[in-house]
C-alpha cells in the first residue's frame, strides 16, 4: 500500500508524516491487498486564526472497487488525522466485506491478487 502525504499551507514535519502513516497502516493494514494507494492531504483552513480548522482529506484507491474518499476536521490536526483515518476503515471494510462473501456464496476461493494460485 503506498502512502502519499501532502500538506497544504504549512511544511510537512517527519513527525506528521509518520502519524499520518502509522494511522493509517493501522486502520487499513489489514486490508493492505486490496488497498492500492492512499492520498493524505492535510490544511490548515484558518491558518493562525484558530478554531476548528485542522483539515485531514484522505483519497483511497481501491482494487477493483475504485476510490473512496474520508475527511475530518479538528482543532488538533492528529485528532483530525485519528478521526480520518477510522472513517476510512469503515468505508474501506464494506465493499472488501461485500466481495468476500459474494465469493464465498458463489464458491470461488479468494486468490491474492498479487500472486497467482498454483494448483
């Protein structure tokens, strides 16, 4: 699964970089096979204004099942990252779901999509 982060309106430190994969890797992980890119794009809306302006926008790339899309905003921008990053595993599970027990009924066995089954 690669991840792509880009921040939008501050300099991107390690330390972000590294939370935003870390969640990330966390929420999808599992999920990883299917899971062909994921885009962070972080903002800071209101900049030194304050509020609710932390920004975390995730695009996901889905084999077989396009691209979905998670967002969050908080004050804290690795609560927004945190709060991303579940709403993802959420939209992520249910198509991936969906399909294995399309195959299961149909009795297809789940191949990895990167290696081919030998038999």
């Amino acid at each position: 699964m690669l991840i792509e982060t880009r921040a939008m309106g501050f300099d991107l430190t390690d330390a972000i970089r590294m939370h935003v994969e870390n969640r990330i890797e966390s929420a999808l992980g599992h999920y990883s096979r299917w899971v062909l890119k994921v885009t962070a794009r972080l903002e800071d809306i209101n900049a030194d204004r304050g509020g609710v302006d932390k920004r975390c926008g995730l695009v996901i790339a889905i084999r077989g099942h396009g691209v979905l899309a998670a967002e969050a905003m908080d004050r804290d921008l690795y609560a927004a990252i945190d709060e991303a990053a579940r709403r993802a595993r959420k939209l992520v599970v249910r198509p991936i779901r969906r399909q294995m027990q399309q195959q299961r009924k149909s009795g297809h066995r789940h191949q990895n999509p990167i290696m081919p089954a030998f038999g």
